[in-house]
C-alpha cells in the first residue's frame, strides 16, 4: 500500500499548520493510502549536529520518511521562509530519505505572504533529490480559515474557507497519485 508522511513544522501546541496537513492526510487516506502524522512539536529533536550520527529520535523520523512514498511538508511562515523547526528537521534527512519520494508542499501564514515560504521548500527539496509536486498550498490569515483541533467543536482539524479546502484535499490526493506513479 502508498505509504504518505505528513511533517509538520510547527511546535505550536494548536497548530494551524498540523490541522491544515490532518485535512490534507485525510483525504491521502481516501485515496487509499497509509497515513502518518510526524508532528515535530511532538519529537524529541535537538539541533543538527554535524559530528554526531543520532540525537533523540532522529532516526526513528529518518526511517519513517524513508518508509513514505509521498510525503506533505508543512511549516508556517516565519519571517518570510520556512520555520527553524522544520529546517532543523530539513538537516536530519539527505536523498538517502527523500530519493524516489513525492513532496506536496503547504505553508500557513499569519498575513498574506507564503510565496517566498514554499519557494524555499521547493529548491531545498530538490537539494535532497525529492519530487515535488506542482500543486501546492498557501493559507493566508490561518487562524481565521483554519480550525484547530482545539477550536473545533468536535476535535476535528477543519478548513473552514471552501476554496482553501477544496486546494488542500487535492494536494493530498495528488501526492498520493505521484507517489503511486513513481512505485510502478
Ligand atoms: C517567529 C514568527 C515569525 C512569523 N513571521 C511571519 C511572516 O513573515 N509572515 C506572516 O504572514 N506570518 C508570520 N508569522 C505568523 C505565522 O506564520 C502564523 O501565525 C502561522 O499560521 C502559525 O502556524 P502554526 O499555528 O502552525 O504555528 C510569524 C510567526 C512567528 C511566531
């Protein structure tokens, strides 16, 4: 079965980014794939250290990338790029993880401005040899378009803008498509 890892790049303990990447997984998940969340808010994960081999789970994350086929990257917009969070994790992982996998990309941003955000993502991914997908997904003014799953009445991460949901669903089952087509 298409195996898809979603990474979330924030450590906000109610994060938009990691509600935006649950709507994204689940409709990967529809599209008949295995899902898994790697919430880095959740990881044990000290800064890159070049002389050392293994740092908290590092390597468990590692294997987990490399067990997906496709993978959704998503951080929030932090000074116009991507979060240190994400970069940190960004150090862990070479094409040893990334090779042969598909990338689907998602930045939130508290204002308007996440262009220079997933530009980032793009050159950086293919740094490590990933496929990333031409479709890809920009949320302005998250906390207003984007239900937490402390916000939501049921626990349920939500979209609430149509137009931005209806983009992130697709971002999942197009990731999901790319990772299939290229286990052929
Ligand atoms: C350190 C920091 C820098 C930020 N820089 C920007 C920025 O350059 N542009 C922007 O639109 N929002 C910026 N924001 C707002 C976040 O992108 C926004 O709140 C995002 O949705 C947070 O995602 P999260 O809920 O997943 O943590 C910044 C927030 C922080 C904490």
């Amino acid at each position: 079965m298409t195996r898809i890892a979603a990474v979330s790049g924030s450590r906000s303990a109610d994060s938009t980014t990691r509600a935006a990447l649950r709507v994204a997984l689940d409709a990967a998940a529809d599209a008949g794939a295995d899902t898994d969340l790697i919430d880095l808010a959740a990881a044990d994960l000290p800064l890159y250290h070049p002389e050392e081999d293994a740092q908290g789970d590092s390597e468990e994350l590692k294997r987990r990338v490399r067990e997906a086929d496709g993978v959704l990257a998503g951080t929030p917009v932090y000074r116009g790029s991507y979060s240190s969070t994400f970069k940190n994790f960004h150090d862990f992982c070479g094409s040893d993880e990334y090779a042969n996998t598909a990338v689907g990309l998602l930045a939130t941003a508290g204002g308007g401005s996440y262009g220079g955000t997933l530009e980032h993502l793009r050159s950086t991914f293919r740094n490590v040899h990933a496929w990333t997908v031409p479709h890809e997904v920009g949320i302005q003014g998250a906390s207003s378009k984007v239900e937490t799953v402390a916000a939501s009445p049921d626990g349920e991460p939500r979209i609430t803008d149509e137009d931005l949901r209806g983009r992130t669903e697709r971002l999942g089952r197009v990731v999901v498509e790319h990772a299939e087509r290229m286990r052929e």
